[in-house]
C-alpha cells in the first residue's frame, strides 16, 4: 500500500492556540475547570481534557458563580459574555482570532445600517455566536436556494460574511447568488474562510485525483472535517471520515492501493499516526508526505490568561 500523508493537516494556530489555554489554565486555576462548549470540535481532545478534569457547558448558568469559565475557539455571543461576568466568573477567551475578525465585521455592518447575510450552518457554535453579535441584522443563507427565498430588495443595504470553516466551492456557489441577487452587497474586505481551511482543502484536491481512497481524520462535528471529505467525494474519490483507528473498516482496502490520509484542523497528529502504522501492519507498503503549502501561523495566548500566568511581557 502506498501512503501519502496531505500536508498541510491537523490543528491549525487557532487550535494550538485553544489547547495551549486549557492546558495553561488547568496548571493555573486546577479544577474543576469550565469550558463553555467543546473547546474545539475533537473527540479525542475534549475526552482527555475530561480525564484531566475540565467541565464542558452548554449553559453558563452550568457554571458556578465566580469560577474560572474558557470561551471556546468557535467564539460566543456578546449574552454569553454578560451572563457569565454577572455570575463572577473570570472569562479566558480562547476564541480563534479569525472568528474574532467575523465578529468585528457582523459588527460594523450592523452600526452602519446593513442586512448582514451570513454563509453559514445554522446551529453551528461559531456561527450562534457570530449571530449573537448583530441578531436583528443578520439572516443565516445555508444555500443558493436560501438567496432566491430572501424577502430583501435591491433598495436594501446587504452585506455577506461567511463562517470560517466553510468548503470555499460551497461559499463560493452561495456567494455567486447574492451577487446576483444583490449586485450591490458589500463585500467583505478580505476572505472570511481561514487560511487553515482553505490550505487543507486545496491539498486534499491536489492529492485526492491520485487516490484511490481518502481518510479525513476528524468528528462528525468539525465542520472543516466533513468539508475535506466532501471535497475527496467531489473529485470522484471514495473518502471516508473517522475518530480515529477503530474506526477503519478493513474491506475499504487492498495492498495495491493509494491511500491519502488528511486531517481536520481540530484532529492530533498522533490519531494520523496511529492509522498510518494500523495500515503498515495489515497491508505493508510505504508513506510518502506531500506539501501545498507551509503553514508559520501563530496566535498569543489569551491576555487573561497571560496575566494569570504573571507574564511580565502582557500590555507591553
């Protein structure tokens, strides 16, 4: 079997820079620890953070009064924030500066007066908490089809923004028919989808043709996970989506084939290892990595955070 491991994969800065928090913050405050939703969207990662003593909420009203409470990297809504500094809690903001930047355009569009389309999953944690920031200004479009069914006219003011974790062909489709539509609208001053997605995305078509299946590392609720799976399916590559090793499926294989592996960029490294060495054993072969792009992005831990920590460099 030949293995060819998409690079680049796995997490991204946003990630990196959510884990970091908690693992900084379960030195600092101890436990129980309270992270408001998965701290990104991973199985693996949210299971070991339990073992370790974190709490995961869907409520704020979950979370004790005064304690410590981690904003996950998908970001909240501004009722979030006011309901968790009425019960005391000290707020750690883990949220990915990339949805930060959403949050800041939904914003502006607002205070200047504009009908803000958002392309996005309804339901999504990072999309609740985009909405939440503008919601009598902001109308979710799922589809081209959710255009045509918009009530607003031509006279209106429109602006689209776009969840981050989107497949950019999807974004693209839905953002020819508000053009369309809305001649007009406003667009945003730069790509919303983040580079992370669109990386792992153009290296999955670059290797995909070559394939003969596609593993996609990652859970059912990462958006930018099921997005490189749909991405291999497009390029009429069978793909499939698993946690992790137990999930293979050994008639999916042979010794002669190609297989990429990828993973989302919520999904460790060590799981892509795991599977590489499951394959090796069963089938034998070789690995191969290929790069599209190398990725340097970093992001500053939370400045909370780094002042709990005593960071001398905070504020300079």
């Amino acid at each position: 079997m030949k293995i060819l491991l998409a690079n680049p994969r796995g997490f991204c800065a946003g990630v990196n820079m959510a884990i970091q928090t908690v693992e900084e913050a379960l030195k600092i405050v101890g436990t129980p620890l309270y992270v408001y939703h998965e701290i990104v969207h991973n199985r693996h990662v949210v299971d070991q953070f339990v073992k370790e003593g974190v709490v995961f909420v869907d409520g704020i009203e979950d979370v004790p009064a005064n304690s410590t409470v981690i904003f996950s990297a998908h970001g909240v809504s501004p009722a979030v924030r006011n309901a968790a500094k009425k019960r005391g809690c000290t707020m750690i903001d883990a949220t990915c500066p990339l949805v930060t930047k959403v949050h800041m355009e939904a914003i502006r569009y607002a205070r200047q007066g504009y009908n803000i389309l958002l392309i996005g999953h309804a339901g999504h944690d990072e999309v609740e908490g985009t909405v939440g920031e503008a919601p009598n200004a902001i109308t979710i479009v799922e589809s081209p089809q959710d255009v045509e069914n918009l009530p607003f006219t031509t006279e209106d003011k429109i602006a689209y923004i776009t969840q981050t974790t989107l497949s950019r062909d999807d974004a693209e489709r839905i953002i020819g028919a508000i053009k369309k539509k809305y001649p007009n609208a406003k667009i945003p001053p730069s790509e919303d989808i983040c580079y992370a997605t669109t990386n792992r995305q153009d290296a999955i078509r670059s290797g995909a043709s070559d394939a003969d299946m596609v593993l996609v590392v990652g859970s059912k609720n990462s958006s930018n996970s099921v997005r490189l799976m749909e991405i291999a399916h497009l390029d009429g590559t069978p793909a499939k989506l698993i946690d992790d090793k137990s999930e293979l499926e050994h008639d999916w294989f042979h010794a002669d084939q190609t297989v990429v592996i990828t993973a989302g960029a919520s999904a460790p490294e060590h799981l892509v290892q795991e599977i590489v060495s499951e394959l090796l054993d069963q089938y034998g072969g070789n690995v191969e990595e290929f790069y599209f792009v190398e990725e340097d992005m970093h992001f500053n831990l939370p400045v909370t955070l780094r002042v709990l920590r005593g960071d001398q460099t905070v504020g300079a």
